[in-house]
C-alpha cells in the first residue's frame, strides 16, 4: 500500500451520492418540503434547544410558529382526516340514505 507524499497531499473526488431507483418519488418529495417549509430556520443557532420556553422571547417563539406554519398545517388536515373519515364512513354504512 502506497502512502503518497504525507506533507502534501492530493485529494481525489469525494464518494458520490448513490443514484435513486425513483427519481420522481424524491422529485415529488422535495417539491412538497419546498412547499411547505421554504425559508430557512429565522432563529440564530447560538440557542440552546434545550433550554426552558420562558428563556425565549415572545418574538422567537412567534417566528418560529410562523416558520412551521404549513407543518401545522399539514397536521391539523391529518388530524381532520383521521377523525372525519372513519366518521362519515359510519354514517354512511348506517345511514344508507
């Protein structure tokens, strides 16, 4: 095995990230995360998360609602979803108006 010159040495390419076997799947997956959360996180990375929420300011806490906003979003349709259609499925099977 060969070492090279230690003092200078040369870098070849870096690994390449594996080819997908479903481009459109990660296509789709990508569009929806630039949908829902297209702006980078508005609060500095210097907090510590794991300190109380009473250390946060009102200004804080309020961005970073708004920058999870269409996570929320997509949540409370899920949350609807899960409690509506089981739901009017019972209506349907009994009522069969």
């Amino acid at each position: 095995m060969e070492l090279g010159n230690i003092s200078k040495p040369t870098y070849g390419p870096g690994p390449e990230a594996p080819g997908s076997s479903t481009p459109g799947l990660v296509t789709m997956a990508h569009g929806f995360l630039r949908l829902v959360q297209p702006n980078p996180l508005p609060i500095e990375p210097e907090i510590n998360f794991g300190q109380s929420l009473s250390e946060f300011s009102r200004e804080d806490i309020r961005e970073l609602l708004l920058y999870e906003l269409g996570f929320l979003i997509c949540v409370a349709i899920g949350v609807l979803f899960i409690i509506l259609m089981p739901l009017v499925g019972c209506c349907f099977c009994s009522c069969r108006c």
